[in-house]
C-alpha cells in the first residue's frame, strides 16, 4: 500500500528511512530498458550509410 505521494511502501518506514539516506540507491533503480544501446548503434550504422550513398551520389555527378 502506498501513501499516494512516491513509491515507497507506507507500511515500511525503515526501508524509507535507508533510501532517503542513500539517494544513490533510487537514482540505479531506473530501467534504461528499449536496448538504447542497439538502437543507438543501428542509428549510428544507418547514419553513416546515409552519408555514404549521398555523398557517392554527388561526387559521380
């Protein structure tokens, strides 16, 4: 059950009281999820084929 404010259980004060002190510890509770790092690289490896075909395209030209 929680308060309706945050996230932290209303019935568990100590485990509040350990997260207030160690901020850290929520910020690394975070999911980065979707698997940004492949979707970076594919954009990345996309990018730069982009590029490639357009400047192909104009120094045939």
């Amino acid at each position: 059950m929680t308060d309706g404010k945050n996230e932290t259980p209303a019935d568990e004060p100590k485990t509040a009281r350990e997260e207030r002190a160690d901020p850290e510890n929520r910020v690394r509770q975070g999911v980065t999820g979707h698997n940004v790092r492949y979707v970076l690289l594919i954009s990345l490896v996309l990018l730069l084929a982009c590029y490639f075909m357009i400047a192909t395209f104009f120094a045939g030209g």
